[in-house]
C-alpha cells in the first residue's frame, strides 16, 4: 500500500510539471493544460481535412458570402482584442477558414485552429446575419479558450489516473509525452469536431462569444432572440448544436447578465 501511494504521488507530481497554465481571455480563468497546440492542431487539421472531402459546400453563393463575411469579421476582431491586451503569442497556429456546407442538421463547429463550418440547416433559424454572428462567436470562443485541449487534457489525466504504474509514469515523460498522446487519441477514435464541452466551457463561450460578436460591431442584443429560437428547434430533436448544452432558460438569463458587457464593446 505504501508503494502504492508513493507511485500515486509521483504520476500526480509528474502530471503537474507536464501541464501548462494559462489565462482565458475575457473571462480571466486559469487552466492548466497537458495537451500542447501543437499536439492539438495536428490532430485537428488531420480531422478537418478528413471531414471536409467528404462534405458538400453549399451552392448558395450569397449565404457562403455571409458566411464568411461574418467569419472573418470575428476573427478580425479577434486578433485585434488579443494584440491590444498583450496576448499576441495566443493566435500561433490559427488559419481561419469559414465554410457553408450542405446539411441539414441546425448545427455548426469551430475546429482548434480557427477552421469553421456553418451548416445550412441553422441558417433558417439565424434568419439575420447578427444572429449568425452571435453562433460564430460562439464557435469561436470555444477555440479561442482553447476547451478542445482542457477536454483533452482532463480526459488524458484520467486515462493516467486508470494505468497507475511503472510504464505509465514513464509514458508522461516530456520527452514521450507527444507520442504517447497521440497513440492515446488514436485508440479512442476522438473526432475533435463532435467533442462534448461541460456546461461550464458552454456558458463560458456563450460569455466570450457576446462579446466577440460585439467587437465585430454586431449587435448583442439580438443573442436573447436568437436563442430563443434555437431552444424551439432543439425541441423537435434536430438542432445539434443544443446537446448537453445549459437549459434554455438559465442560457438566457445569463446572456441578459453579460448584456451590459457585451454592449460596451458594441460599436455600429
């Protein structure tokens, strides 16, 4: 047992010195991070490109252009909040990229990198380009705070947690740390895009996204409507981007809280 407890002690201590910490931008919070954004984009541009040749871009041309109108208006506004607060090194490795494809599930997804898919099952609900604009700064927000990587990174620590011993604690040396991960991921099948963030990571995006938005000079007060309708499409099982999201009423009234936030960063 006390052997026991000593290697216990180890892997934690080496787990420890193994994770990075960081600040989220906006909202402040420390994580502590096992996966590297190396480690994540790789497995993330490998995904995406996967997904995308089997995908169908849509042929509607001025919902495409809206698409990625709005995209790029986020990302430009983005990168402008990091550069001016000191958080420049935050956007190594993002390429964005904004895609409509043809599906018509209410959904959309924001792979780590900045490669985002609308699909054109959500866009009767959006009706506005506003209302688009506050889901991509939705998808956006979850890869700006990087949850991807914290979804990882917790999930890994487990799977430690599970092979205590010898062959483990050497697993998680820096030096094998990468492969190790990666031979970890592999064998779990993880497809980054349909990865399941807490509710904590959801009301955080939805906190960062409002304002993301409102840089991007979209109005956030249009967020209480917008999620208004999504919580009527969630109810007839077809809007994806709901699941095991908060309830729709605790969603909104925490969104009328960050309102006065959000509108301090709203210019036209």
């Amino acid at each position: 047992m006390k052997s026991f407890k000593i290697i216990l002690l180890t892997a934690i201590v080496v787990l420890a010195s193994c994770g990075t910490s960081r600040t989220v931008p906006i909202t402040g919070r420390k994580q502590n991070l096992i996966v590297s954004d190396e480690q994540l984009l790789s497995l993330s541009t490998q995904q995406y490109s996967e997904y995308m040749k089997t995908a169908k871009k849509s042929s509607n041309t001025k919902n495409t252009a809206m698409v990625q109108r709005v995209g790029k208006n986020i990302a430009t506004a983005v990168e402008k909040y990091l550069k001016d607060n000191g958080m420049a090194n935050e956007l190594s490795g993002y390429k964005w990229e904004f895609n409509l494809v043809q599906d018509k599930s209410v959904n959309a997804f924001c792979m780590p990198g900045g490669k985002i898919v609308v699909y054109e099952g959500l866009l009767p609900v959006t009706q506005t380009e506003t209302a688009l604009a506050i889901v991509v700064g939705h998808e956006v927000a979850h890869a700006v705070a990087k949850h991807s990587a914290e979804q990882m990174s917790k999930q890994y620590k487990q799977q430690i947690g599970l092979e205590i011993g010898s062959s483990i604690l050497s697993a998680v040396g820096m030096d094998q740390n990468t492969s190790s991960l990666v031979d970890w991921a592999t064998k779990q099948g993880l497809q980054l895009r349909n990865l399941k963030y807490s509710r904590d990571h959801e009301y955080e995006a939805d906190h960062m996204g409002l304002i993301f938005a409102a840089m991007a000079g979209y109005n956030p007060n249009e967020a209480v409507t917008f999620w208004q309708r999504m919580a009527n499409a969630g109810g007839n099982g077809t809007a994806e981007f709901l699941s095991d999201h908060p309830s729709d009423s605790k969603r909104i009234e925490r969104i009328k809280e960050w309102m006065p936030e959000a509108l301090k960063y709203y210019k036209k």
